[in-house]
C-alpha cells in the first residue's frame, strides 16, 4: 500500500481532469440530440444535463461539493480541434448509420430538454415539413434506401492550405451522415468519393452522384465492389455516352406513355417541369447491374 501512494497521479500533474469518453459522449449527444451546432452550445447543453446522467457516463465528481462537472468551453474546443478528424468521423458517422438501419437504440435526452435558443422552434418546423412531405408523397413499398453523395466547402473553416472541403454521403430519407471526407481542394473529389464509398456499407442502396463523379471506374466500384446502384447525371465529360443516350431516349413522346413521368413545381419566381423517361440498357453504354436509363430533361418557364 506504501508503494501506491509514493505513485504520483501522473493525470493530475498534466491537468487532465475529464476523460475523453466523457467528453465525446457529451459532444455527441448535444449534436445528435439538441442539434448543437457550435462549441458553445455543446458546452451550454453539457453544463444544463442533470447529475444523474453526468453520473451514468463517468463525468468526473468534485469531492469537496459531491457534484458531477462537465469540462468548461475551452476544454471542449481544445480537445475536439485536437482529435483525429477521420477516426471521429468513423465512429459517429458509423453509429449514426446503425441508428438508421435499426442495429442500435437512437439517442434519447431528458423530457424537459433545455434546447440553445431557437432551436426547439427549429426543429418542430423540421418535423412538420417532414411529416407534411411524407403525406403528400407518400414512397412506395419497394422503395430503395438511398444516399446522396457530393462534395461542398466548409463554410467558415480555413487550414493553412485554404478553404476546407468535404465530400459526404447523406441519407434521403432521414438526412443522416453516413460518412466524409476531406479533400485537398475540388479537384481532388473524385478519388476522394470513390475512397468514402469503399469504407461504407451500402450494400443494396442507391446511390445519386453529380455529373462530375459520372466515370466508369465510380460506377464499376458502385455495382461490382459495393453491390449498390447509382443515379447518374450525363453530361460534356462522357460526350460519347450521353450521345448514345439521347439517341436511346429520342423518339416521340408517344412511345413512352408506360415509361414516362412529369412533374411541375413552382418556387423562385419560374415554374420548373422535369420529365424522367427510362428505357433499358446494357454495359455497353455503363456499368450497371440491372436495367434502367433515367433522363430528366428540365423546362424553365417565367
């Protein structure tokens, strides 16, 4: 016992006072629970939750006040600006998409939860949208699981390179992030979205890229790798497949009653008409695994 206590608390002399389980756990559940968005209202969410969760997720106990304590703002920033971007990303991206297909519980806060300022109102009109687009538009039985994948600068974020950009793939149906990437700038997203794909599980998806991941070696990783299917936009890059494209799909709009859609909408002063005709190809034209050529030509009209 002599020798124990001759042994320093090696985490007191460094400052270390909160672990970083708890301070992850904390961050994570202020994102996905509340919807904080920034430092500070991660550290306002975390200061408000009650002992007896702070005891539960091994939040460290003043021995003088016999209280649980959650770590200040600054301790927040700095451990979270230390941590290895790709390896967080890993872990809530893959525990936010277990929470969509169902393998394990979604997160759940108190019943009074005390929500950063204009975020409850937020949220309630989020669920309404939600709610009012799932009656109006009701999906079918059959309807695939899909995610979208592109890439966006960081708005606000800045390395020493530059502005920040990410690539991502984001459920349609819950909005969730299944996982990202960081690239060095928009000429990198290619092989940037191809390495992001290969570590997620999409088996049996349908994946919808733009035009410029429209490359066979994207669509051969989607449908011989992955086992997924893709939605993809033609444009100038593949000049001989949307030439081979538009030839499949012309003829008269006559031919194509049983394969065809319309749908109009009006927002931003004009009135949109998309039209979908689908008609079977092969792996002549692109990889794929089962048939199906989507166009959707777009008329603007004032």
């Amino acid at each position: 016992m002599a020798r124990l206590r001759s042994v320093p608390d090696r985490r007191a002399q460094r400052g270390l006072r909160h672990p970083l389980l708890v301070i992850l756990v904390l961050a994570a559940c202020a994102t996905l629970v509340v919807g904080g968005d920034s430092v500070a209202a991660i550290w306002q969410w975390a200061a408000r939750s009650p002992q007896d969760k702070l005891a539960r997720i091994g939040a460290r106990c003043d021995p003088l006040t016999g209280r649980f304590e959650v770590p200040s703002e600054r301790t927040f920033r700095r451990v979270l600006a230390d941590l290895d971007t790709d390896a967080l990303d890993a872990a809530t991206c893959g525990y936010a998409a277990d929470v969509v297909r169902g393998t394990a519980p979604a997160p759940r806060g108190p019943a009074r939860t005390l929500w950063p300022c204009g975020a409850r109102g937020a949220a309630r009109r989020s669920s309404r949208r939600a709610a009012q687009h799932a009656a109006e538009h009701p999906a079918p039985p059959s309807l695939l699981p899909a995610a979208a994948v592109d890439g966006k600068a960081l708005r606000g974020a800045r390395t020493e390179q530059g502005r920040v950009f990410l690539v991502g793939a984001i459920g349609h149906e819950s909005g969730v992030l299944l996982g990202q990437r960081q690239v060095a700038d928009k000429r990198g997203e290619g092989s940037a979205v191809r390495e992001l794909l290969a570590s997620l599980e999409v088996s049996g998806m349908v994946l919808t890229l733009d035009a410029l991941h429209t490359t066979k070696k994207t669509a051969r990783l989607i449908t011989d790798e992955l086992h997924a299917r893709y939605v993809l936009i033609l444009k100038g890059n593949q000049p001989l497949a949307r030439a081979a494209a538009q030839a499949l799909l012309a003829s008269p709009d006559a031919d194509w009653v049983q394969t065809t859609d319309i749908d109009e909408d009006r927002g931003h002063g004009r009135t949109e008409r998309r039209t979908i005709r689908t008609a079977p190809a092969d792996d002549t034209l692109f990889p794929q695994r089962g048939p199906g050529l989507p166009s959707a030509p777009r008329q603007r009209r004032p």
